[in-house]
C-alpha cells in the first residue's frame, strides 16, 4: 500500500492478520480511518480475539472508531474489552475508557492563540518578510555608569604581616600532619 494510496487495488483475502493489521496502521496514522477500520476488522477475522494479539487489534479498533467520529461504537467495543482475558488489554481498555468518557472542556478563546495563515508567504518581497525591531521615541538611553580614577597616594601600602602570618600557619599544620603520621 503506497502512502495515501486506498483499498483499491488491494485484495483483502490474500492479506494474513499482521499484513493487514499493519497496514491498518499505516492507515491510521495517514487518518484513513474508514481504511483502517476495515482493515483491522480483517485482522481480528483472521486472529484468535481472546488472545493478547486480539486484544491489541480490537483496542486499534476502538482508537480508529472514535478518530471517526463513531463515540458510540467505539465506547461499546471499549466497555467489552474490559472483559478480556487478557490483563493488558483490560487495563488498557480501562485508561481508553476512561478517555473516550471524560468530558469535552470549553478553552476560552484568549487561552487560544490563531496561528496566522503564511501560505502567501512565498509571492512577498523579501524585504517584507522581517519586521524591523520597535523604537520607542520617549525612551532615553540609560546613562553608562562612570569609573573614577583612584588616587593611589591615599590607599595605605604597609606591609601588616599578614602573609607572613598565614604562610607560618600553613607550615606548621604540614608540620603537625607528617608528625602525626
């Protein structure tokens, strides 16, 4: 199956479950819903549905039922899984379940924000693709901050022994650590 390519010249009974189970996700994924119900309903045909695989298929199913618009299949299909013997496919039938029921919000419009169509975007000059950066007139530039110059004449240079003080100590702790060991 090529990528927007329909059932047409496909034969549905030369297809085993996992050719057409992944071709149903082909479909899926290219939002050929209808397609991809038919084709997952050909897998499950061809599948044992109680087992594991089955139950991954009829959870495709669900999926592809509710991107199409059926809410009322999809759900029907959904609460029945939930008996499946499968563990898997019962706990994810449980999270879809509860997915496909939870209530559809209301987005206030000023949480939205309208993505502007740029498809013209090509005939423009270049020029006016960029805008240029905003001036304000009323602001003034800040002014820089200025250094004064130090009078070294009046910064005290005598010598307080400090370092010579803090050398000694350095000493004397190597020298009570190579006594110590």
């Amino acid at each position: 199956m090529s990528d927007r390519q329909p059932l047409g010249n496909l034969n549905l009974r030369d297809l085993t479950a996992d050719q057409a189970f992944e071709l149903g996700q082909k479909a899926f994924e290219q939002e050929q819903y209808a397609v991809s119900i038919t084709l997952f309903e050909v897998a499950l045909a061809r599948s044992y549905a109680a087992s594991r695989r089955g139950g991954e298929i009829q959870l495709w199913l669900v999926n592809a039922h509710q991107s199409k618009g059926d809410l009322k299949t999809a759900l029907a299909l959904c609460e029945s899984l939930l008996l499946h013997p499968s563990p898997f496919t019962r706990q994810q039938a449980q999270n879809l379940l509860y997915i496909l029921k939870a209530p559809v919000l209301q987005r206030p419009k000023e949480w939205l924000t309208e993505i502007p169509d740029l498809s013209q975007l090509g005939e423009s000059k270049r020029r006016d693709r960029y805008v240029p950066p905003k001036t304000d007139p009323d602001r003034t530039p800040k002014p820089k901050a200025v250094i004064e110059d130090i009078d070294l004449s009046q910064v005290n240079t005598e010598d307080n022994q400090f370092v010579g003080v803090a050398l000694g100590a350095i000493a004397l702790l190597f020298l009570g650590l190579w006594l110590w060991h």
